[in-house]
C-alpha cells in the first residue's frame, strides 16, 4: 500500500465513519473495483483507533458526566432506585452495545466469507438508504437520547447489529431506529455516536488479537500517517454532521446511496 492509498483510506474511514452512508462499504470498494491490495490489518487498527479517538474527544465532556453517573449509580442498581438521566444515558450505551457483541461473536465469520461482494453492498446501500428516506420525513419528533427506554436502547441495539453486514452503514441504521422511536435527528445522531465508542473500541481490541498472532510486518510510518489522517477527519465530520444535520436532514445521504447502489450495480453487470 502507498502513501497516495494509505492518506486516501484513512480519509474514507474517518469521513464515513460517522455519516450514513457506510465506511465498511467505502473501504471494500477500492480493492474491489480498483484493484487495490489489502490495507492490512495494521492499518485497520490504526484507523479505528483514529475514530475512536476523534468521537471521545468531541464528547469528552459527555463522557466524564456519564462516567461519574454510572459508577454513583451502582448502589442504585442494586437496589432497585431511580437514578439520573446522566446514568440512564451510560447505561444505554453499554446496554445498547450487547446485541451487536452477541451477533458479532456468532456471525463475524459467517458474514465476512458470505456478504463481503460488492452485490451485496450494493443492495444494502439502496434498501437502507430507503429506509432512511422514509424515517427523514418525520418532522415533529420532539424526544431527546436521555430519554430512550430500556425497550428503546434494545431497538436500536439489535438495528446496530443488522450493521453487520456491509453497506448497512452501522451510523444509518442507529440513526434511523432513533427517528422512528420519536427522536430528534439530532438526538438519534447524539446517541448514534455515543453507541459508537465501545463498538469501535470492541472492534479494534479483536483486530489488535488477530494483529498479535499475526507475522506480517508493519510499517510503522503508514500506520501514523493513517491514524492521524482518521482522527482529523472523523473530528471534522462529526462537528459538521451535528451542526448541519437538523437544517439538511438526511437526504443528500439518501441521494448519494441511491448513487451509489445504483452505480455498483451496473458496474457488475446487473
């Protein structure tokens, strides 16, 4: 992998990270279609510790909050207390994370050999994309991520885990489950992001496992250059994502899956 490929796919992990459109998809396609080789999966830590970086820093506030609520809400658990909205949150987080670890351990393997094809991203891009369309014409939805119930969180976890499958968009569907339980878009990108912090963190620790029994060399420089390049990136795209979202909606992301899917298709000949 060059340099010209190493800055071209950080920039496409930590810009597609967060928006709906999938960064999966995004980075299959270029081995796919342009005959790239492989980014390696030192590479792939190093991006996902880019992101994973960029979300922590912009809600770092968030994060020290909840953490304090969520430890001063143990005794409460135990027994059986309300407890703040800043726990409630934490809790969310952590509850809302299950399916997809559950789903993950169960199907990885089966997914990875079975729907990596650019068909199948393709599909995925244009049946979610619709469904994005259809939930970005709510307009009165008034509820905030604080105030996501148990069967709420539950919702939006297992629509996480259907993220599994490439071109889904983990992002998308998050945010599309919270709009339809009556979320704000803003609110249901807020959580979306949120949710995004121990996926990324579970995804990256499996990669550093498979990346320790692994005896391919690692070239250092590129794997600086890439986590630097995604943490940038992600940053600026989640600063911008939270301040236009309310304003624009999520149509231009619907248009460019559709694109996108469209495109893909005919590329393979269908």
């Amino acid at each position: 992998m060059d340099w010209l490929q190493t800055i071209l796919l950080a920039l496409i992990q930590g810009l597609t990270e967060f928006l709906p459109i999938s960064s999966s998809a995004h980075l299959i396609l270029p081995a796919q279609l342009l005959g790239w080789s492989d980014q390696g999966l030192a590479f792939d830590v190093a991006v996902h510790v880019g992101s994973l970086v960029a979300v922590v820093i912009y809600f770092r506030t968030e994060l020290r909050t909840m953490t304090t609520a969520w430890f001063q809400s143990l005794p409460s658990v135990m027994n059986d207390t309300p407890f703040g909205a800043d726990a409630k949150l934490a809790w969310a987080v952590l509850l809302g994370t299950i399916p997809v670890g559950i789903f993950g351990l169960l199907f990885k393997s089966f997914i990875e050999n079975n729907f990596r094809s650019t068909f199948v991203i393709a599909i995925t891009t244009i049946t979610f994309g619709l469904l994005l369309w259809f939930v970005d014409q709510k307009k009165n939805n008034t509820r905030d991520e604080y105030s996501l119930r148990f069967k709420d969180v539950m919702i939006v976890g297992f629509a996480q885990a259907i993220a599994l499958i490439p071109g889904t968009s983990r992002s998308g569907i998050t945010m599309t489950a919270g709009v339809m339980l009556g979320l704000t878009k803003v609110a249901a990108t807020r959580f979306s992001f949120l949710l995004s912090i121990p996926v990324i963190f579970l995804a990256g620790g499996f990669l550093v496992l498979e990346l320790l029994q692994s005896s391919a060399p690692v070239d250092w420089p590129k794997i600086a250059i890439g986590a630097g390049v995604a943490t940038l990136s992600a940053y600026a795209c989640i600063s911008l994502f939270l301040s236009l979202i309310e304003r624009i909606g999520f149509l231009p992301f619907v248009i460019y899956r559709m694109l996108l899917g469209v495109l893909l298709l005919l590329i393979i000949g269908i």
